[in-house]
C-alpha cells in the first residue's frame, strides 16, 4: 500500500523532525486548549453559484464513430558531489546544532534528542507514512512537531529563524539530504508557518486535520459543516439498474492519469539514491549497475522518461484510432517537489497539453486537475487568499488558456474560480470536472476554513439538480478519489451525501493518484447493502514506484433511446517495463477486461459490490485482483491477510476516514478464512518458498532509514 496516504508528503518530514525535539523539551503547549484571540479575518466571498453561465449546447459532435456498436538535463553528477563536499567543509559539526541558540532556546539538546530518536523510533513513523497504516507513534510526531512551530510562531521568532530551524534539524536527523532538506525549508516552511499564524486551532486538531482517522476523532467546530441541498425530493430509485444492451452504440473512452513526466531523466543514472526521485544526472552515479536507470523507466524512485510518454502515446494513437473522447485526471509534473517553480510547472502543462493536441487531434479531452501541478505540491489557496504572492490565480488562469482549447467558452469562470468546469457532452449527457485539492489535508491552506472551499459542492449541486431537472447523466472526474485517506472527512462525507442524492443522475465517477488500478464503492448512507455508486480509479503512466505504466480505455453506453450512460466495460493496457528495458523493445498489450477478468454480468455499481464479495471468498480470483490491482508488475510484493483487508477496505469506503462504517463485516470474513485454511496457508508456503524467480516483498528486503520518511508521494 506504498501509494496509499502518503502523497507528496514533504512537509511530514518537518512534521517528524520538529517532533522530536518538541517531545524532548515536553513543553505544555502541545496539549493546551488556549484559544488566544487572531487578528484575521476571512474576507468576504461574494460568488454566486446560480448567476453563473452553463453549457447547455453538446460539445461534441459524433462523425467517424456515430454507428459503432458493440459486436534538458540538470547540473552534472561531479558538480553536484563537489557542491555537497563543500557544503559538508563549511558545514559546523552536527553536535554544535543542539547548542545554537539562534534557533532555540539555549538548551541542552543531546539528552533529550536522544530520548525523544527512543520515543518516536523514526523507522516505524517512516513505515507508516509509507504503508497508510498510521498509529500513536506518527501522530504523537505530528502533534509535537505542530506544536513546537506554534511554540516558535507565538514567541516572536520571524520566518527566517524558523525556516532555518527546520532545514537543521532536517539535516541533522539525516531525514534528507541537505539539498532536499533547503529545498523543503523553503518552498513549505513559508505557507505552513502563515497558515499557522492565523489558524486558531491545538496541535490535536491540526494533526487530526492532516492525518485524519490515524491521529483520533477529535471534534473541531472550525472544521464541521454541510451543504444545502434545494428543497427537491429525491426521484425514487429503481430497484435494479437495467443491463446495458449489448447491440446498442458505445463511446469509446481513453483514461490517462498521472503522467509525471519527467524532462530531466537520464538513462544510465543513479535509480537507487536517497533523495524521493532519483534518474536524473544530480542522482549521482550509481553504486552498481543494477543501480542504473532503465531507458524506458525504472521500477524505483523514477518518474516517466519522455520517449516513454511518445511511446504510449504513439501506440494509442495507432491502436485505438476510434476514441471519442479522453480524460486526463492530472498530476502531469514530477516528483521533484523540493526544488520546483511555478515557471517549471507551467511549462510542463503547456508542453504535455500541445503533445496531446498534436497526438490526437480533433478529439476532445476533458481534463482534471492534480496535486502536483501547482508549486510547491498541495498548495491551492481558495479565493479568498487573494494576494498576489500567494494567490493560486497564475495557475488557473493558465489552465484556462490551456484547456479552452477542448473546453466552451462556458466554462471559463469556474475553471479561472477554482479548476472545475461542467460540460455538456451530448444531448442528455454531462461531464462535470472537480478540483479534489479542495478535499486535500495536505493542502494546509484549508486549515485556515475549510468549509467548502471556492464553494466547489455546493455548485457541484446545483449543475447536479439542474442537470436532474433536464434529465441528464452525468460522469463526475478529479484526481483524488474522494474515499482516499487523502480527502478530509468533512468534504469526502458532504460529497457522499450528495453522490447518495443524486444516484439517479450520476452514472459513473472517475479518478487517478494512487497510481494503482482499482476501484471505489459508494452506498446509500442509510442502507449499507444498497450500492450507488462506483468510482473507477485509472492507473499511473509513471512506474513511481515498483510499477508497470499503464491507461485505460472506457466503454461507455451511447447515444440511442434507452441509454443508461453506465460504462459497459474497461480495459487495462500497461508496458511491461522490465522487458522493454531488457530488449530495448516496450510492448503495450492488454492487461485484462474487467468483465470477462472477474466474470461480471455488467459494470453496474451492485455488480462491484458482488465482486467485492467474491474477492473476499475467493483467494484464486482476489490474487488476479492484486496482480492488476499492481499492473503486473514483478517488482509488486507479498499480500497477506491484513494487506487483503486493506485493498478490499479501500474498494468499500467512498467515504474518507470512515472505514469502521464499511470494512467490518470483510474483514471479519477474511480473518475467519485465515482461521480456517491453515492447511492451504501451508502449501502456498511451500509453494512461495519454491518460486526461486519471484522478487522478495519488501518486508523482506527493505531497511527503513530516516530518509524514507518523505518516501512515497504520488
């Protein structure tokens, strides 16, 4: 469960850092319930959602297909080495930290670190951020860390000092190298320590804010609210959604997400180095040449080479020349987050949205936005962080230049408010694109209020109600998927309320960011064995990390007279990247279809649920789930019972941090099997123990160190 929770999660490492030695003075801030009066104010935001234009004209117009049926590199290796040797001369000996009171409070620090390194045991923090599996030990970090900034915010230290602060002790616990660790400092330290300047809240709420169910269930009033729904009575539901004919005309759907393409990749490089992306000239040379970087791609820390992005490209473009539409669902730059600029994103969007012109031209993409294109990472202030040095305006209005090139006039107001957009794609149908970095907790900007932030939800109603009233589907997108441990509470369970109102109206939902191949559940709140809804979560092109790239091709019910505009089946392609890198030759081929993979009657959203109930029960079909689920790839580890628990407890829960409500009774059944088949446990043993070819899992293989804190962001 790499991916799971801890994406782009630089700051946690400033987080843990600052922990340690916040324990170690075990100061009496962290746990205060103090609330000393702030100075500001949120301004007034005075958007309405109903004076807004809307797309009432189909945006595309079916030709070709209308009848189809179903039958440049960055400094050098040796410059870099050289610029740390100096950095390590003029350098103070690591133990002068702990005595400099530019930074504290002239303390003596080594007792107390050292006892604070017993206490959090960094390994296991670095473990858990890495694996979503979050206990007292992560959040203690949190709270402490939180706490200690406040402590310093409070007592007049200005920004300097404090970011100064955080890159020595980012150094100095060795969480990452010194260049990461500048970087760090000052592309977040900046907006955390504003954030926690004006918010009015404990380091207990804070860190239940960013970590979510990991770190408690505590109340926070700042933090509780609910949309208004128009006083419509919900359509009544059927009780069974009709089968999609098998004769009837489809749209054919490319999926594409989470490109991470990265212009500074270099064959040959360093793929196995101590910084979170490595393949690139400043990776340094590598140790062996297994440490070498693939020329397609690596299975390591590595984002996506740029003949890899023409390739797949190149191969859609020849084998699926009968698209109709494409959606694109985001996180288009790499995983470099501590040293990117606005300009270098910019760039990166407007270079990979002139290759998808080009590559598929005359076809329309409707495109989501993703966590890594604003800079730094997560950082989305709502509108009403106006000014102009923080203001979030100089990536919206870009988008909206880039995307008009698909997109109506239309949609230009909301896209510039806050990157979501609803178009009507044909007579009766609707696609409605939201900004899921308004769900994000790592977005600290939402500490400031959260409540519906850019009022996103609550014209997500009202293009829902009127496109119900006008008796239209409608196929939601984002990138973060709103069950993900990555959306906050409080907007994943306002947005299932209204997925629940309008179950009628939505037919299907589409996401990217976990960079696996899987799938969402949504129920009716009131009834748990009534499924609603389904969230198709599509795969990464990036192999980031220990995967195959991947995409997916959509089929979806047409236009004809009882279209349920449900997506009739899915395809999973990926390249098998050890062997493109092995022969020089990458080969896209089809991983699987999901209804013959899993014998699924149709893609109906009780159809998921049924399957859910088969993985559970059936070992033989749950292993095809997770060879998929991980795109085939040999670098994918051992599942047991609690890492089966978890994938299926994902598929359950649409609803962020909140997994009790959905995992119970799966969980239950996969630990009474586990009971029971002790004997087939015993021969898989055997078996696993005989498979001399297959790659050790990473309990087996991996050492944790500090420096893997800030490991795995998607």
């Amino acid at each position: 469960m790499t991916q799971q929770l801890c994406r782009s999660r630089l700051i946690c490492c400033l987080i843990v850092a600052l922990g340690v030695l916040g324990v170690a003075h075990a100061l009496p801030f962290l746990y205060t319930n103090a609330r000393p009066p702030l100075n500001w104010t949120q301004p007034v935001d005075e958007w309405i959602v109903e004076a807004q234009p809307r797309s009432i004209s189909p945006h595309i117009e079916l030709k070709t297909f209308a009848n189809r049926t179903n039958s440049e590199p960055s400094e050098s290796d040796d410059e870099f080495l050289e610029r740390l040797r100096q950095m390590k001369r003029n350098r103070t000996s690591p133990r002068m930290l702990w005595y400099d009171t530019s930074v504290g409070d002239g303390l003596v620090y080594p007792p107390f670190v050292d006892k604070a390194l017993k206490l959090f045991n960094l390994k296991q923090v670095a473990f858990e951020i890495e694996n979503s599996v979050m206990s007292k030990v992560s959040c203690t970090a949190c709270k402490a860390g939180a706490g200690l900034l406040q402590h310093y915010i409070k007592a007049g230290k200005t920004e300097a000092e404090i970011m100064k602060m955080i890159y020595q002790f980012c150094v100095n616990l060795n969480i990452q190298s010194p260049r990461v660790c500048e970087g760090v400092s000052h592309l977040f330290g900046s907006e955390v320590i504003y954030v926690l300047q004006r918010v009015n809240l404990g380091p207990d709420e804070i860190c239940s804010f960013v970590i979510g169910d990991g770190c408690g269930d505590v109340y926070n009033p700042y933090h509780e609210w609910e949309v208004v729904f128009p006083p419509v009575p919900k359509p009544p539901v059927l009780a069974e959604l009709p089968i999609p004919k098998e004769a009837a005309p489809f749209f054919k759907v490319l999926h594409i997400s989470d490109t991470h393409y990265d212009p500074h990749y270099v064959e040959g490089s360093n793929a196995d180095c101590n910084e979170p992306l490595c393949c690139r000239l400043s990776s340094g040379r590598p140790a062996n040449p297994n440490a070498a970087a693939g020329k397609w791609g690596d299975y390591r820390k590595c984002d996506t080479p740029k003949r890899t992005v023409d390739n797949m490209l190149s191969h859609i473009a020849d084998t699926h020349k009968d698209i109709d539409y494409i959606l694109w669902t985001g996180d288009l730059p790499p995983h470099d987050v501590w040293n990117q600029t606005k300009e270098e994103n910019l760039e990166i969007i407007k270079e990979t949205v002139r290759q998808m012109t080009e590559m598929f031209p005359g076809v329309p993409i409707f495109p989501a936005l993703g966590n890594h294109e604003s800079a730094p990472v997560n950082s989305f202030p709502p509108p009403y962080v106006n000014q102009v040095d923080i203001s979030i305006n100089w990536l919206y209005d870009e988008l909206d230049v880039q995307w008009r090139r698909w997109l109506p006039q239309s949609v230009s107001h909301t896209v510039r408010r806050g990157a979501f957009y609803s178009v009507l794609v044909r007579p009766g149908f609707r696609i409605i694109s939201l900004n899921m970095n308004y769900c994000n907790n790592k977005n600290w900007w939402l500490l400031l209020n959260s409540t519906d932030p850019a009022t996103e939800l609550q014209w997500f109603i009202y293009e829902l109600q009127s496109a119900e009233f006008s008796n239209e589907k409608v196929h939601v997108i984002g990138h973060i998927p709103p069950g993900h441990s990555d959306c906050l509470k409080v907007w994943s369970r306002n947005f299932y309320r209204i997925i629940s109102r309008y179950e009628n109206t939505i037919t299907a939902q589409f996401y990217g960011h976990t960079h696996y191949d899987e799938f969402e559940m949504f129920y009716d709140p009131h009834d748990l064995t009534h499924a609603n809804s389904i969230a198709y979560i599509g795969p990464s092109v990036s192999p980031y990390y220990d995967l195959n790239p991947g995409y997916r091709i959509y089929y979806v019910d047409g236009d004809h007279d009882t279209t349920t505009r449900l997506v009739i089946d899915h395809e999973s392609w990926i390249m098998n990247l050890k062997e493109a890198n092995l022969y020089d030759y990458p080969i896209w081929y089809k991983l699987y279809s999901a209804r013959a993979a899993y014998n699924m009657k149709a893609l109906r959203p009780a159809d998921w649920d049924d399957l859910i109930n088969e993985l559970t029960n059936n070992q033989e079909l749950f292993d095809l789930y997770y060879k998929n689920y991980w795109k085939n790839s040999p670098a994918r580890p051992t599942c047991d019972a609690e890492c089966k628990k978890r994938l299926l407890c994902d598929c359950k829960s649409g609803r962020s941090h909140d997994r009790k409500h959905f995992c119970a009774d799966v969980e239950s059944k996969i630990d009474e099997g586990s009971s029971k088949s002790w004997k087939s446990w015993f021969y898989r043993g055997l078996s696993n123990s005989a498979e001399t070819d297959k790659e050790p899992s990473a309990e087996e293989t991996t050492t944790w160190e500090p420096i893997d804190v800030i490991y795995a962001f998607g």
